[in-house]
C-alpha cells in the first residue's frame, strides 16, 4: 500500500492538503489554497518536484528542532514538514515523500 493526499477545507472556507505515508503519518502539509482546484494543481506540483533532491530546503527551527521545505522551480514553497528531533527523522520524512509523493492517489475530506 502507497501513501494518498487528503484535502480538506479549514472553517474560512480554504482548501489544503496532506501528504500521508501508508502507515497514515502526515509527511507534508501545504499552504492554504483559495479553491480545491488550485489544492489539486498543489499536489500535482508535489508529485512533480518530490523526486528531486534540489527541491528540498533543510531548515532548523528557533528551539533546535529539523524540518524542510519541499519547493517548486520557482522556490516557491509547496509543502511543509512535521517538526523532528534529529536530522536522522527529517532525512527519514525527506525519503518517504519521495517514495508516497508521486501516488495518484486523492482523497477528499471535504463534506
């Protein structure tokens, strides 16, 4: 079983999506988008640029905790990961949406 992306909608009436690995861990979340049509074309921008290296910006927090950015050809950013203890996890969240980022798999939580 590969991972799925779940968009929802937030009580503004925005859309975003999730990234969940196939155990249902959450590896990136995105912005907020104005439509679910413009959260779809984020996901497709992730299922672009997940399986490249030089789409991934390392950054650490102001408490010393890892995390990173996965960011389109305009550095744009289009995800976001969890916080981690130690830069072992980020890489280990790095490696997993490269493996679930390309599913074509969309799931819809919206009502």
């Amino acid at each position: 079983m590969s991972g799925w992306y779940e968009i929802s909608q937030s009580d503004n009436g925005e859309y975003a999506f999730v990234l969940k690995a196939a155990n249902a861990q959450v590896v990136l979340r995105s912005q907020q988008y104005v439509s679910k049509d413009t959260a779809r074309k984020g996901i497709a921008a992730v299922q672009e640029n997940s399986p490249q290296d030089a789409r991934y910006e390392l950054s650490t927090a102001s408490d010393g905790r890892f995390y990173f950015n996965l960011e389109a050809g305009n550095h744009q950013v289009i995800g976001t990961s969890q916080m981690y203890t130690a830069e072992a996890h980020r890489s280990a969240g790095i490696a997993s949406v490269k493996e679930n980022g390309s599913t074509g798999d969309v799931r819809d939580a919206v009502a």
